[in-house]
C-alpha cells in the first residue's frame, strides 16, 4: 500500500473476549466505523493490517469495533495504541473553506504584504474556533486564530496561507 495514509481512528484498548477493540475517533466522519468499512491497522512499526468493520457500536464517546479478521481477544491485544487509517483517496470531500488538518500543517504562512512568518506546525480547536500554530524563527510561536478577519486565503495546492496581521497577534 503506496497510497498516503490519514488516521481516523486510535485503538485504545481491546474490549471482552471476542476480540472487540475501543477506539477513539479522529474524525468528523463517525461513518467510517460502519459495518462492511475497510479501515487499515497502522501499528507503532508501521505494519499495515487491512481490516473490515463486522460490528460497530458507541459507547461512551468510544467506537466498540469488531472486524470479519478477528473474534478472539488474544488475537487483537498486539493492536493497543495503533492507529486506524484510511487511505487518503477515501475522504470525504468538504465545501468550501473547510480543510482537513493534514492539509493546514505544513502550509506557508504570508502576510498581506508578502513577509513570510513560518509553516503550521499544529492545530488547536479550544472552542468558537480552531487556532493554527505557526512556528516562527528563533523557536517562537504564532497562535493563529481561523477567523474571516485574519485568514485572507488558503492555497491548499500551493501549501500557503495568506493572513492579515491583525495589531497584537505578534505579542
């Protein structure tokens, strides 16, 4: 599997004895752990083990999957803290001016002006809106509010991100 990989889901435990795992979604597509859903375990060496969803259910805001591969809990216990991916030819398109966060981190970030201040190292989502992480020279950090007032345009082809410097956000 060649394809680029985007994570959906983290294992956080098995589940039982029939080989049931929880697992914490990364999405903002709970469809993805639908029954008959072909979702890849990425485990902490990187190996790759194709699976599909055979019962999905949640419980406390955790998904309880079994997969058509596995019905006994020493067969999963190996998969605590692997990921759940997807391939990235998989996602769901979004309307305009929604991005994925995989597709902000990495991104340029220029002023109106044409001064170039970093790349997004992260994104934050504590409340009304999300806030990109902008690493700047000499180890600081911008922490860049996702507001119409300060995100001008986002080029997710050409990884920039042009921003109106609003007084007080260099602080």
């Amino acid at each position: 599997m060649s394809e680029k990989l985007v994570t959906v889901g983290r294992i956080v435990n098995s589940h039982g004895i029939r080989g049931e795992l929880k697992v914490v979604p990364e999405t903002d597509f709970p469809e993805r752990f639908d029954k008959g859903n072909a979702l890849i375990i990425v485990d902490s060496q990187n190996k790759q083990t194709p699976v599909t969803v055979q019962t999905s259910r949640l419980h406390k805001n955790m998904f309880i999957l079994q997969f058509d591969q596995f019905s006994n809990i020493n067969d999963v216990e190996k998969f605590k803290g692997s990921l759940l991916k997807i391939e990235a030819k998989e996602q769901q398109p979004l309307e305009e001016g929604e991005y994925y966060y995989h597709e902000i981190i990495g991104c340029k970030v220029v002023t109106e002006e044409g001064q170039e201040l970093g790349l997004v190292s992260e994104v934050l989502t504590p409340g009304a809106n999300d806030v990109w992480v902008v690493s700047l020279p000499k180890g600081k950090q911008l922490l860049l509010p996702v507001i119409d007032d300060v995100i001008l345009d986002v080029d997710i082809v050409n990884k920039t991100i042009r921003i109106h410097l609003m007084e007080g956000l260099m602080e």
